[in-house]
C-alpha cells in the first residue's frame, strides 16, 4: 500500500503593544496597525460596559478614523455587545459579527477590532476566525486578565452545551493593543482578579516574580497603576514565551498554563459566572497548592506564603462550592476538555510546576477542607 | 511605547495513505492509524448515497471495530447524511455532529472519521475543527475529486448568505485514507469530473503530466481504473508538495491551486450545484485558458490541446449561465473571498501558472464567447 507523508510548519507572528490614550489622534499606533497597500476595512465590536464607562469611545474611533483615512476607514458603526460571560453563552453575537462580515464586505485582509474584556476578545476571535476562514483580528484588551493572559494568547471560544470553551479554535490575533487607560475604569474586583493569572505563572515559571508580587501586593490593591503595568508586561511575557517555546495549539495534553484552572472553570460554571474568571483562578490554585502540600510536594511554608499573597491581594480563598461532587465533576469535565490522558499542573516549589496524571479524590477533599479554615482564620 | 513581538511555527503532519477494501478484517490499516495509547473513541460520519450503494458497509464498520477492540470502540451508530452541496447549505449537520461530540464525549484524543464526497468532508471537518478547538479528523473520500484534491488538503468549510465556503477554518486532518473500492460506485459524472483538478495541477506545474493525461484520456473515461489510481496519487502528490511548500493556511493573496476556480464557483452557485464541482472546474479552466490565449500568453496550439483534452474527457466546455454579469459578480466575490488583492492564475505554457492582478472584462466576455463556439464544433 502507498503512502504520501505531508509535513509542513505554519509560521505565525504578531506584536502586542503596551500603549496609552489609544484613539487619541497624536497615537499614530493603531493607525500604523493597520496600515497596508490598500485602505484597510475595518469594523469594531465594544463591550457595552466600556463603552459606558468611557462615554467619548465610539466618537473618537469616529475622528480618529477620519484623521487616518489615508490608512483604513469605517465600514459601519461599532457593534456594542454586553460583557461577561454571557456573550459566550448566546450565539446570536457570533451570528451578528458573521451578519456584518458578509453585509459590509468584510475579506480576509480587513480588520474585525474587539475592545473589551476577555469573554468578549473570545466570542469575536471565534466568529473573526471562521468567517473566510479567518478574518484579521486585532484584540484591544481592558482587564487586567484580558491584557496579561487571556487577551494576548492564540485561543477563542464560546461557551455550548452548557460547557465553557466547547467550541472555539486556535487563531494568532493579527495583533493586541494594551491601552492602561482602560484599567483605570476597572471596578475593585476587575482590577484585582486578573493579578491571578500573574501569581499562577511565577508559581509554575519564576519565583523571583512571585517575590516581587508579595513585595508589591499592597501598593496593587491599592490600584497603583506602575506596579499593575509592570506586572502586566511580565505576565504577559511569560505567557507569550511560554506559547511560543512549548505546544501552542496544544496537540499534546500538557497545559501548564492551566494551573489551578481545573478547579476554576467548574466554580465559574456553579456560580453562573458572577465569580469572576481571576478569582475562580486564585481559589483553584490556592487548592491545587494545598494539595501539592498535602502530597508532600511543597513545603507548609511556601503554601502559606501562596494562601498568604492571596490574602493579601484580597481574593477569597474558598466557596461553598468548592465540594464533593462539584470537584468530582470538574476534574472530569477538564479531562474530556484537555482530550486524552489527564494531566494536571501542581507545584513542586515555588516557581517550579510539575505534571502529574492522577489525582487523588479524597486529597482533593481534603484540600477543599483546608480553605475552608483558612478562609475562617 | 513597549511592544513584545510573538513568534513561533505550529508543525503539522499527516499521511495520506492509499488503499483497497478499508474494513475488510485482514486490512489492519485503520485500526492502526487510530491506535493509541489508550482505546480511541470513533465516532463515524457516512455520506447517505455511499451508504446506500455499499449496503454492507455500516454493518462492515461495526465488525471490523469489534475485532479491533483492543484498539477502538464506536461511541456511538454512524450518522447518515445527505451527500451533495445540499450538506453544507443546511446548518443542522454540523449542531448534529457537535450535538454527538458532547452527547458521547468525543474529546480531542477521539476520532471523528467522515466518508463521502468532498462537500461532507468538508462540513464534517469543519464540525470537528471548531469541537473542543479540535477533534481528531480522520477523512475518507470516496469521489476522484476527493481522493485527488478537496479531501487530502488542509481546509474546511460550509455556506453561508448564499455564499460558497463563506464558513470554515484551515485544520489539518489526523489522516486521510483514499479507498479505491469506493471508486468502482461512482456514476460516471462523479467519476470523470474529479480528473479536472488532476488537469489543472499539470497546466500550471508539470507539462509531462499533462501529457500523460493527453494519452490517457481514453482509457480513463472508458473507467480503467489503473490510469485512474496512477492520476490521483501523481495529482494527490503534486497538490500535497504545492500545500507544503506554500502559504498552507493562505494568509498571502496567492492561492495557484484555485486556478480557473473563480468562475467555477459561481457556476456551481448558479446552477444550484446541479452543476458538479469538477464540471464547473472545467469550464473554468477552459475559460481562463482561452483568457490566457487571447491575451497572447500561449499559442493557439496549446489552447486547442486544452480544450480538446476536456472534450475527449467529455467534460462541458461551456454553459449558457457562463456570461454577462454572472461573470462579474463570480470576479468580485472570489476578490471578495480571497481578500486583498485581486489575484488570478492564468498559463504562460502548458505545464506553467502566471498570475495577474487584473482581468479584461471585455476579453472575459470575448473568451467566454470563444468557448460556446467550441462547445459547439
């Protein structure tokens, strides 16, 4: 029998930008974004709540299209969508993008731009990546979760089957906009919840980053705006290294980067979503480093200086539903998610993740307990 | 301004493998391309008309698994579909393959094999692309055009808005496996119109291959099926090399292989898709062939061995749908599809491409004109 052996590599590249005042019209970088031979098409999608809490949006991407004409133009108003989770869960947002792809002519070499936060930069990476197969996509990030993590990766998704992410596809955006504007019109828990992501890759990548966090945990709730930019910029590198050097359309089933997300995706799921993303994080990796502890894996110290940096950063540390059953359920629901063997990401110290394919259930349980009283204390 | 620059190449790999009578029990072939290390799920998608005249094959599918149990289980009955363009039209094909992804827990290690004609693979594939951000696709083909062209590539798609392959993503298969049993079924309109593809591979790539079809025509439409193998593995080989060494996931505006498809595609759409996609193909290359003649790219010589290979291929030259206005709007919506600019392959000598990035309306008519004359003679 005859065979043809195909093998080929797909190269793929994009810039993220850390930026200010992005449609002010000296901020010649979005411009320059979209810049090529033709004048580019380019069509935006804005969450509901930036739109509202920065009144003056939509007309500035108006007078700043009109400034930079020569580079690209508007080919119709900005969509507005709500933010949240919700956004995944209807379809009807990904049918109104494709709607307008098709009424406004929108080809593969036009601009679909998201501004929002990252349930929103998911749904339109979804609907931009199958409409031509792949429209080009521009995320402008306003969370601190969409700017250092979830923003800035080669994922989207929408949520089906009463399943987060059961559908999506793995697409590079053309590039991301980091605009720190936005974070200022974050509310308390917007700004603090995506520090988690931060915590979860010093954990598993680099304990001298996890010391600056502990060092810098009062001036962050504090909303001090150097230390959130600089601990965006190093999140965002890790995690941009980390995809680059490792599996990025994930064919294997080792996901470090979902540390603690196993956990996380379940409680988002029984609190319909009003925990937000960051927290749910921040309470699956505070269980899934009570349970490398109770495996003998780190040390009772650096599991309280994990419990403690959380503490601090004013995350809580446990939910009701962090138990029996719910757990059960959301290691197998990340199992059939991942695909294939399971693999789970716990610590063996601080800055050192490991991989490991079995958890066991009543340790689990046990964990579960432990934030419990560390919650109380 | 901080920027930090994402780069990185997603390697992919897949066989395309070449076979008789896949689930007779002593064929080994399939149960070893699924096997892994654990027991795979498969899950099987099967074009209604194959179905039908290869009654014994589901029953077939369900002995063969039984006794490669060690290596796969089917989670569930084949799904029936309907074979034909119709399946990519109609949106409940591709909610019931997602609705049997989540109902069996088809993960991204399980396998959804499709097999059928092109416009199945290419609504299965697509389906299995967006599940759980992809699902193993293992593709069957079961038509010339599928075994030699649409099937072994890297796309997928459906229609939208009336608009052909307006949906879909670029997602490698896991394997495709070309089964020539099935090609014995096919009623001699399928059987013919798949070797317009192997005729365009050879107009743009490889002269002796074209030549080679010159003196084959005869025996391949009197349905020999050794010259019919010999074409589809020369023309699998040479659209593999092209995808390989090119732009895999076309982010470029170049797309060689789409040569004489632009009209080809409004043919399709026109005739309501009663008109087969190698047919329209056909009249497609015939059409920018004599494009290329009246624009002094060849000789008449050459365009008279091109039309008269197609017509000892008894293949239609020429339809009255190819004309006016239709011709136009098939332009502008493959600009459309392609994005960017306009980008179309004609020949400068048998056996070589040339691409323009404008066409002569008026010498699009005139060549159009030239083919019912040849239709005619």
């Amino acid at each position: 029998m005859k065979s043809i052996k195909q093998k080929f590599s797909v190269p793929f590249k994009y810039t993220v930008h850390f930026t200010e005042e992005i449609f002010s019209l000296n901020n010649a970088l979005f411009a320059h974004t979209v810049k090529d031979s033709r004048v580019a098409k380019v069509f935006f999608v804005i969450d509901e709540g930036v739109a509202t809490v920065h009144p003056s949006l939509c007309g500035d991407i108006k007078k700043y299209a009109e400034a930079h004409s020569q580079h690209f133009i508007l080919c119709a108003d900005p969509m507005i969508v709500p933010g949240g989770e919700g956004v995944k869960n209807n379809k009807r947002y990904v049918e109104q993008i494709l709607d307008a792809s098709n009424t406004y002519g929108i080809d593969r070499h036009s601009f679909i731009v998201a501004i929002g936060g990252g349930a929103i930069l998911d749904m339109a990476g979804f609907a931009t990546a199958i409409a031509h197969r792949g429209i080009r996509h521009i995320r402008i990030p306003t969370t601190v979760l969409a700017q250092n993590d979830s923003g800035i990766g080669v994922k989207n998704s929408v949520n089906a089957y009463k399943k987060k992410n059961f559908l999506g596809t793995f697409a590079p955006p053309f590039a991301v906009i980091n605009d720190s504007t936005f974070l200022n019109t974050l509310d308390d828990r917007d700004w603090r919840s995506g520090i988690s992501e931060a915590v979860k890759v010093a954990l598993i990548k680099d304990a001298s980053f996890f010391e600056w966090l502990e060092a810098n945990a009062v001036d962050l709730t504090a909303r001090k705006m150097p230390p959130m930019e600089e601990l965006i910029y190093r999140c965002a590198k890790m995690h941009l290294d980390h995809i680059a050097g490792g599996d990025p359309f994930e064919m294997g089933s080792s996901r470090p980067l979902d540390f603690g997300h196993w956990a996380a995706h379940k409680l988002e799921q029984l609190t319909n979503y009003e925990l937000r993303h960051g927290e749910a994080v921040g309470i699956g990796i505070c269980l899934d480093a009570t349970y490398s502890y109770l495996k003998g894996l780190i040390s009772v110290e650096d599991l309280n200086r994990i419990i403690s940096l959380f503490k601090k950063l004013k995350f809580p540390i446990h939910i009701p539903e962090l138990s029996g059953d719910n757990l059960v359920n959301g290691l197998e629901e990340f199992r059939e998610h991942l695909g294939g063997e399971l693999t789970i990401m716990l610590l063996s110290d601080i800055g050192q993740g490991v991989e490991v394919h079995e958890m066991d259930t009543q340790l689990i349980f046990k964990a579960a307990e432990k934030l419990e009283e560390f919650q109380k204390e």
